[in-house]
C-alpha cells in the first residue's frame, strides 16, 4: 500500500497506529510504501471495532451508567450544540413533548419514545448519563392506566460504540482515489484541500453518501432494531459518544391497524394475514444485544481489512476494497428498509431483490441457490445453531417467516395444482422439454421476477420460453414476508465473517 508522507500531518505511522493496523517491515518497499496488516489478524481477542456495554435491565442486578460517563468525556465535547441552534432545538423538544402528551392520552406509545430519544440525543454531554438513566426509569414506570401494571418491567439500555480506527480504515479508499485523481496532491501541493476544509467541505469525499453507515453505525444497526418488524423490541438515540439503544423488554405493534398518516391513504399491497406477537423472555434482549455487537466487530474487521483487496502483485486496490464497503452498507440499510415498508408490499420485493443481487457478490452465491427452499431450510438450521435460545427469540421469527414464504411461493404453479402435474414442464425453442421441480421452478420464478426489474419478459432468445413458462404456470401470488429472504442471509452473513473473507479476498468482482 502507498501512504503519501504528507499524510496525517506527515506523520503517517501515526495513522496506521491510529487504524489498529500492523505495518510488516519488509525489503524492497520505497519510503511511501508498507506492507499492512490489521492488528487483530490473528489474534483470539475480539477486533474491538465495535463494543456494547449494557447499562440497565435484566439480567443486572443493578443499573451502571459509568461506562457512558466515560465516553462523553473520551469525545471530549462540552457541547452538543452551538448557541445558534440551541433556541430552535429547544423550541423543536417542546413541540415533541406536547405530541407526546396528547399521544400518551390518546393511549399511542410512539410519541412518548419519540420524545424520550430526542431527549437522548440531545442531552448535553455533562449530563448524557443522567438523561438516559431518566428516560429508562420512565420506560420502566410506564403503565397501563386500567390496571396501574407497568408495560416494560424487563426494559434496558446499552451503549453501542464504534471504534475511530474503524473510521480511519473506512477513509483509506477515498483517499487514496482522490490521490489517483488529483495531479497537485501527487505532487504534494495541498493549498486545494486546505481552501476546500477551511470551507467545511469533506475533502476525501468519494461515495461518502452512499456508504456513511460507519460514521455512527446506524445502518448496521438498522437491522437488529428491526428485527422483530412489524413488531418493535427496542429503539436507538444517536449521540457523538456512541448510540443508545432502548430495549422494551416486549414487542410491540409498530404498526396501527388503520391510517395515521395521510400518505397511507393511497392504495398499496399490505400483508393479508395477521403477524403472531412474539413472547420474550427476560433475558432475551441482552442475548441479542450481546449476539449482534459480537458478530458485527468480527464483520466489520473484516470488510475493513485492506489486506484482502490487493492485485495479483499484492498491490492495494483502493476501488475494490471501496466497491466491497459499500455494498455491504447497502446490504444493512436496504434489509433495514425492507423491515421498515411492513405496509409497502412492492417495495419490500424489489428492495429484497437489491439486496440479493448485491449479497451475489459478497457471498458468490447465485439468487436461484438464495432462492431454493432446501438451502433456505439449511441456512436458517445452521443461524439457529449460532445463537442461543433467547437470542432466537428475536432474531429466528422473522427468518422462519422468510423460509415459510419461500415454500409458499411452489403453491402459485396452479396448473401443476389443477392438473395433477408432478412437475412444471415447458417446451423450448429446439422442441425438447424441461421439466423443473416445484422447488426448482420457484426458485426459477423468483428470478424471473428479479430480471423484470427492468421490464418483464427476457431479451434472451434461450430464455424466452423459460421466462414465458413459468410466467404462464404460476398465479402471480407471492407471499408478504418474501422479502424478509434479505434479512435471514443477513443474519448468515453476520454468522460467516470466514466466508466473506474468502470471497473478498479471491474475487475481483467486489
């Protein structure tokens, strides 16, 4: 890898110091060049990129808000907000504490929680750890009014930080592109990106909109907050130090049963059926929360580790590596999308599709094998064994849904169904005949459906007849959880930082 000796204020051992990466002395290499490695390659430790400490709720005997004491001061910031600001966030808090108040009498939790992440976020950092301790005592107190019973007795918090070396891991491709691109940089001449920070603009930029899920985890934890969507266990609060998240200890409807917004007047495919309320037991949102921050450092270490994008020569290939950051940030945010359009059948499929597609490159796995409902039966038997059983409780409702809809998808071939067919058999264009499998043929449909993205019917001579086949055989009828598939691959993709590694590092197509 070639480091320009201007960077880091020139001082660019400090830097790789800084990334938790391991510069190889090496013969042959020119000053600007080192040879790295991460420093946790290796090592029995846990990368440390990403830690959770719990704060609150079960199974502690006691809350302990210390730890987020702690991050508030290593940020270093005394103020959260500029005086400029301060008057219009007040004047926004209020407004949000009168929503909820009228929310609260009209029996709607959303606003409540609204207001209490707002607080969180908003809270100045002197006194972060004595807001989070007031909002989680008032999550807890919350009660019925019929029975005076308190709603989320088993509620908790915990602070999610990522660490700055998994920034500065993440920058090294737009920088080193932008070094390709910029002649005056080459050479040194830095009186470009000096004007363009004194103005407040990002100097290192490339696709930094497309993939700014590191700067505070948020799209990486998306998914897990979403997990028991269309239901709701927990909710986050964004702040410098770290991200709090607020576990209920229940699940809860996300969802009400009629329109709330006048955006969900206009017509839209819904789930026909009914989703089962969860039950959770006490321990389980800590057995997630604990599952979760675990598989994703060792995912993030990965996917940040420059080592595993070199050519053939072992030279560092700043696009790859960039190419691979930020298709598996769209992976997060687009699965996180899927859980959040519970009311958007036909976004959730073609969002289902973009995360397919991309999961193609990051696993080499094709969409038909994604789409086979034995690989899909196996997939969430070998995600069972990884976890354990309360952290199934909220990880595995929303898979197995995903796998059932999957074998549904054999049950819309209604003239196998009417005819009495064991198969689904078509003619092709040289007068032979394919017959697939019920299991086969939806696999085939679904992609199918994939490829109709952009039109349907095939632009393939070979295969029209397939496409016009299976388009004629099946009743169009696809299941509202399909599109959960994204989630449960999501979750194998957290259990299976080796196969990612590997495909990483042998693939020139990331």
């Amino acid at each position: 890898m070639t480091l320009p000796k201007w960077m880091w204020n020139g001082a660019v051992d400090g830097f790789i110091e800084a990334a938790r990466l391991r510069s190889i002395p090496s013969l042959g290499l020119d000053p600007d060049e080192f040879r790295i490695e991460t420093l946790e390659r290796g090592s029995r430790e846990r990368p440390g990129l990403v830690t959770m400490r719990q704060l609150a709720g079960p199974p502690l005997t006691r809350a302990n808000y210390e730890p987020l004491q702690v991050a508030e001061a290593e940020v270093r910031s005394t103020r959260y907000l500029s005086d400029g600001d301060l008057e219009a966030t007040q004047m926004k808090l209020a407004r949000v504490q009168r929503s909820a108040e009228k929310g609260t009498a009209a029996g709607l939790i959303a606003p409540g929680l609204a207001f209490h992440q707002l607080q969180t976020m908003l809270a100045d950092p002197t006194m972060s750890a004595e807001t989070v301790e007031t909002v989680a005592d008032d999550i807890r107190e919350c009660r019925l009014a019929s029975t005076d019973e308190r709603v989320f007795p088993t509620s908790g918090v915990f602070l999610v930080r990522r660490n700055p070396a998994l920034l500065h891991r993440s920058k090294i491709p737009a920088v080193l592109l932008r070094i390709a691109r910029d002649g005056k940089l080459q050479q040194a001449d830095l009186e470009d990106i000096k004007t363009a920070n004194a103005d407040g603009e990002v100097v290192f930029a490339a696709s930094d909109g497309l993939g700014d899920g590191f700067a505070h985890l948020d799209s990486y934890l998306m998914p897990l907050l979403g997990a028991l969507s269309p239901y709701v266990w927990a909710f986050s609060a964004t702040r410098l130090s770290g991200t709090i998240i607020y576990t209920l200890g229940t699940a809860v409807a996300g969802t009400a049963g009629e329109a709330v917004e006048p955006l969900q007047l206009l017509p839209s495919r819904e789930a026909l059926t009914a989703t089962s309320l969860p039950n959770l037991s006490v321990n389980a949102s800590a057995a997630a929360m604990t599952w979760w921050a675990r598989r994703l450092d060792k995912t993030l270490s990965v996917i940040s580790d420059p080592a595993l994008f070199s050519d053939a020569d072992g030279r560092y290939v700043p696009a790859h590596h960039q190419h691979a950051l930020l298709s598996l940030d769209q992976v997060f945010r687009r699965t996180g999308s899927i859980q959040r359009s519970h009311r958007d059948g036909d976004a959730r499929r073609v969002m289902m599709f973009t995360v397919l597609d991309t999961l193609e490159r990051l696993t080499d796995r094709r969409l038909v094998e994604l789409c086979t409902h034995s690989f899909a039966s196996r997939t969430l038997d070998q995600v069972r064994k990884d976890m354990n059983s309360e952290a199934q409780e909220i990880f595995l409702p929303a898979a197995e849904r995903a796998v059932r809809a999957l074998e549904q998808v054999q049950d819309g071939f209604y003239l196998r169904r009417q005819t009495g067919a064991a198969s689904i058999d078509f003619n092709l264009a040289d007068g032979s005949t394919e017959s697939f499998t019920p299991e086969q043929a939806a696999a085939e449909y679904i992609r199918v459906l994939r490829n109709a993205t952009h039109g349907h019917g095939s632009n393939r001579e070979d295969a029209v007849p397939r496409t016009d086949a299976l388009l004629t055989h099946h009743d169009g009828t696809i299941h509202h959880d399909l599109p959960l598939l994204a989630y449960l691959y999501l979750l194998e993709l957290l259990t299976r930082p080796d196969l990612l590694r590997q495909v990483l590092f042998s693939s020139s197509r990331v």
